[in-house]
C-alpha cells in the first residue's frame, strides 16, 4: 500500500494493466451486477440539477426508472447508487447502434448540454474507493466481464493508474496525481 495525504493506494492499480475494450465487452458493466454504480452524497445533487438536461439522452424505461425511482437511491448500507431498470441495467444507460452500451450522463457532456462527466465510480472503474474514518482506499476491482480491458491494457502496457488518470486528477487532484507517479518510479527502481 501507498500513503498520499489521507489515502492508501493498493500497488495494484500501479501494476495491473487496463483499457476498456468496448468493442469486446460491449458495455456489459453498466448492465451486470445485483446493483446501481456508487454515487457519492454530494453527486445526488448534481443529478437532480442536471437530471432534465440528461433525460432526453435516456431510454424511456431509464426515464420511468429514474422518475420512479429517484436520480440516485440510498441502498440498506445508506449508501447512494444509480437506479436501476427493473433490477438490471443501469437507468443511465443507453445502446449505440452496434448494441454498445454507453452512458447517458456522458453522452449530454459530450455534447456539450452538461458541465458534469459521470459519477466518479464509473470515471474511476476499475478503481473503487472505499471511505474509512480516517481515510480512503483506493483498490483495484477485478471483475471478469472486464477481461479484455485488461488484455488491451497489457497490450499497449497501459497501467491502470494512467488509464484513469483524469478521473483521478478530478477526484484527488494534480498535486496528488504527481506524488502517485513519484510513488510508482520510486517502487519501479526496487
């Protein structure tokens, strides 16, 4: 583990290769799963704000899921998530015309209609945070349907670190960024 101000880094993310292959896995992450992507407390705000602006990007069940369900719902660990259609996919999802699944939330920021990304969860996976009282971890989620990402990402020696780079940057900042990097050409000189 690496400590950066109140953070510990598993060595994981700095040693595992990753790149989302969307042409092999097709999306299937915001689909599996028994549950919504994490949203952190302040996020549900930004949702409700930006919530009109993004619905025209949504499936119609996506829409009748979030106006039934909430922008984000509080699981029984009291923590926030993406709802979900019907117990499956993700209510932000949205297929291309290839049956790509892709996010609603980024396609209106794309396009330039919102100022917000995603949830941090979906810009940091497969890196997951977990708050603890004193700090925040910071690992490496491994999850099968994610093989291919992490073919490609051996294939062009992309650590995982660096292929999140700009979320990590977005949710710790570019001071903490440059002392990871640090971090990982001190523990590559061993």
């Amino acid at each position: 583990m690496i400590e950066i101000n109140d953070t510990l880094i598993s060595e994981e993310i700095l040693e595992n290769h990753f790149v989302c292959n969307l042409q092999a896995c097709k999306g299937v992450c915001c689909v599996e799963g028994d549950a919504g992507a994490p949203v952190e407390e302040e996020e549900v705000e930004i949702l409700e704000r930006i919530y009109h602006k993004v619905a025209p990007y949504l499936s119609e069940q996506g829409r009748k899921s979030i106006e039934k369900q909430g922008v984000a719902i509080c699981n029984y660990h009291e923590e926030w998530e993406t709802p979900l259609i019907e117990g499956g996919e993700c209510a932000y999802a949205v297929r291309d015309d290839k049956g790509t699944v892709l996010c609603g939330i980024e396609q209106a920021y794309r396009e330039g209609k919102i100022d917000w990304k995603k949830p941090i969860s979906c810009h940091l996976y497969p890196i997951r945070l977990k708050e603890y009282t004193s700090f925040t971890a910071v690992n490496y989620e491994r999850w099968s349907i994610c093989k291919d990402a992490c073919i490609l990402g051996r294939k062009l020696q992309i650590p995982i670190y660096q292929f999140v780079k700009e979320a990590l940057i977005r949710k710790f900042g570019e001071e903490w960024y440059e002392q990871l990097e640090i971090a990982k050409s001190l523990i590559s000189k061993k």
